[in-house]
C-alpha cells in the first residue's frame, strides 16, 4: 500500500520530469534561433554588407571629426588675420602720430 506522502512525491518527481523536458526543450529552440542569428550575422560578415555599412559609419565619422578640425583652424586663422589687420592699423596710426609730433617738434624749436 502506498502512502500519501510517496503518492505526492511521485507526483511532484512526474511534474520536475515534465519542466525539465520543457526547459531542455525551451533551450533547444533557443539554441537553434541563435544559431539562426549567428549563421546570419556570419552570412552578413561574408557577403561584406555589414562590414561595407560599420566602414561607411566609421569613415563618416571620421571626415565629420575632420571637417570640424577643418573648420577649427579656419577660424583660427580668420580671427588671427583680422588681430593681424587691427594691429597693423594700430601701428600705421601710431607711426602716423610718431611722425606728426617729430614735425610739430621740429617747426617749434626752429621756430
């Protein structure tokens, strides 16, 4: 005769049996998708259309990074000529007031 204990322990051992069927199966199906997944992705890798579009992203990143650069020193260089041209117009004012108090001086002490 057997107990109510071992009936439900049976039953429970049944039921473990029964997800551990549904898991292994689960996994397997999860493995085989995967497999999928990775048999594209090396299919993607050997006809170049991944490896063409990462190289098309990264060149793209790369000319932008550039064109910034670019356009760095091409302010640079823009603000720098216009402190050239405002320095130059400082100094020829200076020589200019240099000169006409050397004449103003000049016509005093001959004066």
């Amino acid at each position: 005769m057997t107990t109510p204990v071992a009936l439900r322990a049976a039953k429970l051992a049944g039921q473990m049996d029964a997800l551990c069927g549904w898991r292994q199966v689960a996994m397997g199906e999860e493995r085989t998708r995967l497999g999928g997944d990775v048999r594209a992705a090396f299919e993607a890798l050997e006809n170049g259309d991944l490896v063409a579009g990462l190289h098309a992203m990264l060149t793209d990143r790369r000319l932008r990074a550039l064109q910034k650069q670019v356009d760095a020193l091409a302010d640079r260089r823009a603000a720098g000529a216009a402190w050239e041209a405002e320095r130059r117009r400082q100094l020829r004012r200076e020589f200019a007031e240099r000169i006409e108090r050397s004449l103003t001086r000049g016509r005093a002490s001959r004066g």
